[in-house]
C-alpha cells in the first residue's frame, strides 16, 4: 500500500511539474509546432521537393505535440498575463479555443491515417492544417508587434 501511495505521489508531482510555468510550456510547444510546420510549408510550396518519408516524419511530429498540448493545464485562468502572445479571446470562448485545436490534431490525423504519395496529395492535407493554424492565430493570438 505505501508502494502505491508513493507511485501516486510521484506521477502527481511530475504531473504537476510538467506544466509548472504555463506560458513558458506553452510557448515552447507552439515553437515546436511552427517548426514542423516550417518543415512542410517550403515542400507544399514547392521549394522543396517532395518527400514522402520527411512529410510523414514531421506529420508524426505535428501529432506528437498535439499530444502534449494539454488545453487546460497549458491556459489556465489567470496565465492571460505577463510575456505572453495568448488573447484574452481564448478565456472567453475556451469551448472555440478547445475545438479549434481539436479540429487542428483531427487534421493531422486524417493526414497520418492516409500518408500523402504525391505533392497533390499532401499540398491538400497541408491546407487544412496550415488553416487551422492561421484561423486560430487570427483568433485567439494577440497581433505581432
């Protein structure tokens, strides 16, 4: 029993300490974000040729950061404020904020469950999530300064 309380104990302090600094992870999360996506982009614009392996990679990438991406933990009441770029917007519709991520990790499934082979294929799948990506900046993202 002390075994079990003690395992309890720890994954709750690392629970805990994984979003000990919200704005920081969530910042760091969206870096990574627009890194795989700045990975695809120049491949849909065609400045890049297209490459089966490397958009899947960062497809799997995109995923895994979807994972990660825990809305609640990462925009809690009260992180509106400080070095942030998050707009006030996201605590007042949290529901669009939720669903506009939802719709976002939805893309880029769909998009892994039928692995583009050709540029066609992925410049379609790379529209929706890249839209995704600009629906919600222009939402829930404070302009750039």
């Amino acid at each position: 029993m002390k075994r079990l309380v003690l395992a309890l104990s720890a994954v709750a302090l690392v629970s805990g300490a994984a979003f000990a600094d919200p704005i920081a992870d969530r910042k760091a999360l969206m870096k990574e974000r627009g890194g795989l996506v700045g990975q695809l982009a120049p491949i849909a614009k065609g400045e890049k040729p297209f490459d089966a392996a490397a958009v899947l990679a960062a497809l799997q990438g995109l995923a895994a950061n979807g994972e990660k991406f825990d809305v609640d933990a990462l925009f809690p009441a009260g992180s509106d404020s400080g070095d942030t770029k998050a707009s006030p917007k996201i605590w007042e519709d949290m529901a669009g904020f939720k669903a506009a991520e939802d719709k976002f990790e939805a893309d880029v499934a769909a998009a892994l469950a039928a692995p583009a082979q050709d540029l066609d294929a992925f410049k379609a799948q790379f529209g929706a999530i890249a839209a995704n990506c600009g629906a919600c900046h222009q939402t829930y993202r404070l302009p750039q300064s």
